[in-house]
C-alpha cells in the first residue's frame, strides 16, 4: 500500500505553492492552516452592530404588563394564565421556542 504520487506542476499558482510545499502533507497542511487562520482573523473584526436587549430583560427582571408572560414560578402566573387570550400566548410561545 503505497501513497499518492507526489505532483510536479510547471507554472502558475499551484507551481509556486508546491515549490515552497512539495509533499502532499505539507500541501494539506498548509491550507488547514490558510483556513484556520482565516477563521480566527474573521472572530477578530468586528462584526457589525448587535441588537439592544430590552430594558426591562437588562436589569434582570421581567415586567409584567398586560402582554408580558410571567414566569412560572411566579404567584402571579395564574392569575395571568386565567385572563382570557394569555392561554394561547403562552402556547403560541412554547411553539416559537
């Protein structure tokens, strides 16, 4: 069980590549890490502006209006639950999530 044989391009870009990188494992590696390091270059750059997270989710508790679910856990669920059309938000919710 022998390996592949080694290719000898005469010009242009794989040519000048294969100059610096004769062995195929050299070859193969060097585009693992062509890939990678462009992978970690692009988690450098800024990505673009990301969403504000609303005010009542950024101090850590939830409102609890007329349109606002509770959490479970709350005493307030069921009387939220008990209001008529709070039943099919909460399960037009469960089926978004």
């Amino acid at each position: 069980m022998g390996g592949h044989a080694e290719v000898h391009p005469e010009g242009g870009l794989e040519g000048a590549v294969r100059k610096i990188f004769p062995k195929n494992y050299q070859m193969s590696l060097a585009i693992i890490g062509l890939y990678t390091g462009l992978y970690l270059f692009s988690k450098l750059l800024p990505g673009g502006k990301k969403k504000a997270a609303p005010e009542h989710a950024a101090h850590g508790h939830a409102a609890h209006g007329a349109s606002d679910m509770p959490s479970a856990d709350d005493p307030k669920f069921g009387d939220w639950l008990a209001q008529e059309g709070n039943f099919e938000k909460m399960l037009l919710a469960a089926e978004k999530a």
